[in-house]
C-alpha cells in the first residue's frame, strides 16, 4: 500500500506552545481567572448609529432623506459607524424561506442580504461625503483606516452569524439580528455610544400606534432588567441585546430615538438625554 | 389550524410584529424541517488532543477517515488547539476584547484544516470555507469528504463570555452548528479520551468515564470541566436536527468507523 501513511513513531506527546492557558480545556472556570484582565476601548470615539428597517428603511424617501441629511451634518463633528436593518424584504424571505423548510442559519444568511442592500443605499447617498458601504470583513480588521481617512462607514447591522446562527429557544426566527449585531460590534470596538435610530421616542408603557384607552407613556430613562422584567409587548428594541448588556465590556447603555423628529440624531450624538436611555444594572 | 390557514396566519405576522414577538416565534416553529444534508455526517477533530500530537496521532486518523469515506459522506472540522491557548493567553493579557480573540483563534483552526487538507490531498479531499460551502454537495458526491475550518465565523460580534474574554463560542460549536444547520445525521466529536468524564482525567486520578448523559442532566450537574464546550449543549436544547453527540477517542482505532456506523464507542449526549 503505498498510498499508506507511515506513522512507525508512536509517541503521543502534545506539541505545546507555553502559556498561561496551556493544555487546558478553556472550560474550567478557576483557570481561566489568571487571564482575566480588564478589556480596553479600541476605538474609544465610534459613535455606532443603527438605522432601522422596518422603522426607517421601510418608510421610503420621506423618512431617509432627513436621517442622512442628519447624519450629513453630523459626520463633520463626529466619527460614525451607520449599520442598517433588513426592514420588509427580510421578513418576506423569512416568510419563503421558512414556507421551504429551511433552517434558521439559512434563514440568517438570506435576511443579512437584506439588511446589507439597506447599507448600500444609504452609503450611496453620503458617497460624496466619503462614505463607503464595508462588509463584515472589512467593519472587523479594516475600520480604523477606513474612519481616518473618512469620518463615516456604513456597514451590515446583521452579525455575520449565517449558517452559523444559534438555533432559536421557541420557533425558527434567526435569534441574532440587527440591533443584536450592532450592539456586540459597538461591545467589541469600545465606542462611545450607540444610538438605535426607530420611527418611535422610545420605550412606551403600551404600544403608542395602536392603544385607545390609557394614553403610552415614554419611559425616559430604565434599566435593562426592570424593562425585561416588564415584558412589554411593544419594545422598540430586541429583547436580547437587554440581556446581552449584563455581561458587555463596555457598551453600559443605549439609546433609543425617533429617527422622524428633525434633530433628535444630532442631540443624540451630542450626548443629549432624547429618547428613551436604557442602561445596565 | 388547516397548513394553509396556518401558512395565512405566519405570513401575516411576519409583516406586522417585531420579529421578537413570542405568538410569531411560535408559529415560525410550525413551519416544515427540511434537512439540507441528511446522509452526512460531521466529524471534529481535535486541535490539541490530535493535532498537536503530530503524525503519531493524525496519520492514523487520516487514514481512517480515508477509509469511511468510502462509505459515508463526511464533513471534517477542525479544532484550534495550543497555539489559540497561547494566542488567547496573550491577547487577554494584553487587555484586547473577545473579538479580537476570536478572529485570531480562528487562524489557528484554519491552519490545522490546510495541514489536514495536504494530509489528505492524495484521497481527493478538499478543504473549504465561507462561500465555497455552496460547493459542499459536489464535493461530497465526487470524493465522500470535505475539510472546514471549525471556528465560527463570528469575529468582532462573538457573544462575549459571562466572565473574562475567552470565546464562549469555538471550535466545537462551529462543528455542531454546521451539523445542526445542515440537518445531518451525526455529530461525532473526535478527542483523544474515550469520551466524558466526571472531571478532567488529564488531571484528576478520580474522574470516571460517563458513557452516556442527558444535556438536562449534564447542565445540572455543572461539572468543572467538560469535554465539549459548555454552549454547545444550549445550543443542542434547542436544536431540530441534531439532538444527540458523541465524543470518541481518536487515539484508538477503529472508533471513527464504528462511531459512524451509529455504535456507542464514546459518551453519547442527547438533548431529552
């Protein structure tokens, strides 16, 4: 058999690389401590600025022109990161894809299509300023550069999970969407904040399109875990990026505006209390 | 609910709730399960317990999976190994944030899939990523076999762990979500001790091997250490496709076959 490896050798000694971590599991939870450092701020001056589908997108010229008109004036002071939803077509390929049978990573990767079309069209409109549409790759190892030489980025706010996207708890909804995505991106880079831009003030007690009887009231300011708690059917954000900001490094609050009131992007970003502030216990 | 009236009211919700919406999580659960690949099945071999031992450990292996291939249509992951602990050990150190140790860590599975893809050039076996996971179906008809990379592709949006900065989300993961997203019929998980113990056996004379455990009951019994990552097992709660793994010892011969063909050789894990 020539085809045959020979292995006459038989000496099962591991090859290792000394360290800190060396011939461990990465499961034991007392050894992993001696490596626990604080995490550091990468880029400590992104602002990550996430324009809705469904809220924003969706809407057509009439919601879109003024956010970028905003977003315009407001990359001459500071340095954005524009991430963007699917809005309605990722619901419709959901809708064909789960009519098909396909499986929750399918579905993921159809609707980060989407999600990143959205980007295209809104990098498109601020080109003249500088603005490039980034895709994953790119938002990961290329950002810095590409904020230096421009102050604005546009990219996917879907995580780049694909395939790879974690079967649901109930159903076969991809668990890991935009404002998910978003949030562990800004995590990850240490920004200074992030701005979660939907057709609503903020967080209401009751939903303020469709109740008739007791007037919503905007909750200005919460934490992540009493709005959990809460359970309210008409939160305007992903109920899991409120989980997520118990273990974050840094991304210790967000921010939730009305991408339809003129000026509440630029006060966002100047650190002005508009909106709802959601923040961690 | 008739499946059209059912299929009326899913279409009907997806256009008008968040999709975070509990009723249309629930009828998104009634929809069809089509697998994608259900004859294959998922191989994972290890970074440090094969790899990282060299020929003694990995020629052996190479050719039985040569061998099976012939028989069974498999997906071979890779594990990352020593030199993402030293890669990880030094990034945390340095303060740098779970994503940066992901994409590095990644490198290393990514290396040991090129060392294992020229190991088995020879058998026709190919080794791809990313896009190229389109052209699985071919691979698999002409050869029997594919080599991926294991690391999921997560990078700067990896979840970050409850404690420290280590990927939650590795090599094993990787593996199983791509059994579980194919809808394949095994998830053997390839290491070098004959499956789970009640404790590192590396490093506790005490452990004793559990030939086979529920994830309920694994979770509650939060061991100190564990064979497979931990998130693997949330993951398998809540799968479709794969509910059961098995984790073998491919320092002995023989099992990957035997394992393959649906033999108890290792710990099985079920999902209840």
């Amino acid at each position: 058999m020539t085809s045959t490896l020979s292995h006459s050798e038989p000496f099962f000694v591991a090859k290792d690389v000394p360290s800190a971590l060396m011939r461990q599991t990465l499961l034991d939870r007392e050894l992993l401590r001696p490596v626990d450092r604080p995490v550091i701020p990468l880029l400590p001056w992104l602002n990550v600025v996430v324009i809705g589908g469904r809220s924003i997108m969706d809407k057509g010229s009439e919601a879109i022109v003024p956010v970028v008109a905003e977003l315009h004036e407001a990359l001459l002071e500071h340095r954005l990161l524009i991430l963007t939803g699917p809005g309605i077509r990722g619901r419709h390929v959901l809708g064909v894809g789960l009519d098909l049978g396909l499986p929750t990573g399918v579905l993921a990767a159809l609707a980060s299509a989407e999600a990143e079309q959205n980007g295209h069209l809104i990098a498109a409109l601020l080109a003249e300023q500088g603005v490039s549409y980034l895709p994953h790759a790119a938002t990961a190892h290329q950002l810095a550069v590409h904020l230096m030489a421009s102050r604005a980025a546009v990219s996917n706010g879907y995580p780049p999970y694909g395939l790879y996207e974690f079967p649901p708890e109930v159903g076969k909804i991809p668990p890991h969407r935009t404002d998910t995505g978003a949030f562990l991106l800004a995590d990850a880079y240490g920004a200074a904040r992030i701005i979660y831009v939907k057709d609503v003030d903020g967080v209401f007690t009751s939903d303020p399109a469709t109740t008739s009887t007791s007037p919503p009231e905007l909750i200005s300011r919460a934490s992540a875990a009493e709005l959990l708690a809460r359970n309210l059917d008409t939160l305007p954000i992903d109920p899991l990026v409120l989980e997520l900001m118990a273990h974050a490094k840094h991304q210790k609050q967000i921010q939730i505006i009305n991408g339809l009131t003129p000026g509440a992007i630029t006060k966002a970003l100047q650190g002005e209390h508009v909106g709802t502030i959601i923040y961690a216990d | 609910m008739t499946d059209v009236a059912s299929r009326a009211s899913l279409e009907s919700l997806l256009m008008n709730r968040s999709l975070s919406d509990v009723e249309l999580m629930r009828a998104s659960g009634g929809a069809p399960d089509y697998a994608i690949l259900p004859e294959v099945s998922v191989l994972k071999i290890g970074g440090q317990s094969l790899i990282d031992r060299g020929r003694a450990a990995v020629y052996p292996v190479v050719e039985e999976l040569a061998a099976v291939k012939r028989s069974h249509q498999i997906l071979i992951g890779t594990g990352a190994g020593t030199r993402a602990r030293h890669v990880y050990a030094l990034a945390a150190e340095l303060g740098l944030p779970t994503g940066v140790l992901t994409d590095v860590g990644a490198a290393v599975a990514d290396q040991n899939a090129q060392m294992l893809g020229y190991l088995m050039a020879r058998h026709g076996v190919p080794v791809v990523g990313g896009s190229a996971f389109g052209a699985l179906p071919l691979y698999l008809a002409g050869c029997g076999a594919v080599i991926f990379s294991g690391m999921p592709p997560y990078d700067m949006w990896q979840r970050v762990p409850t404690e420290g900065v280590i990927p939650p989300y590795r090599t094993d993961a990787g593996c199983y979500l791509v059994a579980e997203v194919y809808g394949c019929r095994n998830m053997i998980f390839v290491k070098d001790e004959d499956g789970l113990y009640t404790a590192n056996p590396k490093t506790d004379p005490r452990a004793t091997l559990i030939p086979e455990i529920t994830v309920e009951e694994l979770i509650a019994r939060d061991l100190p250490d564990l064979i497979i990552e931990r998130p693997v097992l949330e993951l398998m709660r809540r799968a479709r496709y794969v509910r059961s793994v098995q984790v073998i010892n491919g320092l002995r011969p023989g099992l990957i076959r035997r394992a393959l063909a649906g033999e108890h050789v290792g710990t099985i894990i079920s999902a209840a």
